[in-house]
C-alpha cells in the first residue's frame, strides 16, 4: 500500500507522480521494480488504457519507473493537458469556489505543486505568483519578513498561519 492507485483522473496526476518520484528516489533497485508495481495499481480510466497498449509496451514500460513515467506523461500530460495545467495554476487563488477550506499551508502547496509541473520560473516569479493568487492582506503581514525564498515564504506562512486566517 506504499505505492498508492491513480484512476485516471489527471487533476490527480501531478500528486500521484510526485509522490511516486520520491518514492523512487529511495534507490535504483526501487526505482526499477516501480515500474511493474505502479502499473499493477491502475484503475479504472488508467487501467483501461494500461489494457490498450500492446503487450510489449507494457513489458518496456514497466521495466522502470522512469519508462512507465514516460509513457504517463507522452499519453496523459499531453500538449491540451499543458496548456489546462497552465492555466490552473495562474489562476489558482487563495479559497476559489473549489477550495473554500483551505488553509494559507494548503494553498501555498497547490499553488506551488501546480507551477512546479508546468512552469519553469525562478523562485522570486514563483514568490509573486503566489502572492498575486493570495489576499492582500496578506502582503503587508508578509512583506516585513523581506522573504528571498520559496522554503523561507512556506515557513513563514506555516508561522503566521492563524494571523493569516484572522485578517479574513
């Protein structure tokens, strides 16, 4: 159960294959047999389409995580996938209508976790999009901390968490 089931369903994807990175980044023998057991946890959408490849796809696809990975991203994260991605991830703001319960933590890892997979910024672009996507209220907070980093805004946020839900 370490390795956890991906449906298909591609809001999902970047999760599912971030969390698969680390989990092959463990060692090269894990990285290896990843392949054959991430493939064994498809279901449905995902597992239809494992079904429709030829079997010597799936045998040179599942001798690696890092081919099956491939294959993920050339079938699913294509081109139209992209562009959606993109655009999720510039328009992702603090508790929009799919997140109305999110914490300041939470939403600065959606964000993150979404321009990481489409976006090749510089940590200050990444700083202000974030920024730009939350309140304002949080800047003047925010800004006395003069922050250089993405690890130093998550600390700072995950510090001044519940100053950041007060001034709602």
């Amino acid at each position: 159960d370490a390795v956890p089931s991906w449906d298909g369903n591609t809001d999902k994807l970047a999760q599912w294959i971030t969390r698969l990175n680390d989990i092959a980044d463990r060692s090269s023998t894990i990285r290896i047999q990843l392949g054959s057991v991430a493939s064994d946890r498809f279901t449905d959408r995902a597992q239809q389409w494992w079904c429709s490849l030829s079997v010597a796809d799936r045998q040179k696809y599942r001798s690696s995580w890092d081919n099956l990975r491939d294959a993920i991203g050339e079938y699913w994260m294509n081109l139209a996938w992209v562009d959606k991605t993109r655009e999720q991830a510039r328009r992702a703001r603090y508790r929009d209508y799919k997140h109305p319960d999110e914490t300041p933590s939470d939403y600065f890892m959606r964000k993150k976790e979404l321009y990481d997979l489409v976006h090749n910024v510089t940590e200050i672009e990444l700083i202000r999009a974030i920024m730009r996507g939350a309140p304002q209220e949080w800047s003047a907070l925010l800004q006395d901390h003069k922050v250089t980093s993405i690890s130093e805004l998550q600390k700072l946020i995950a510090q001044l968490e519940d100053k950041l839900l007060a001034l709602e």
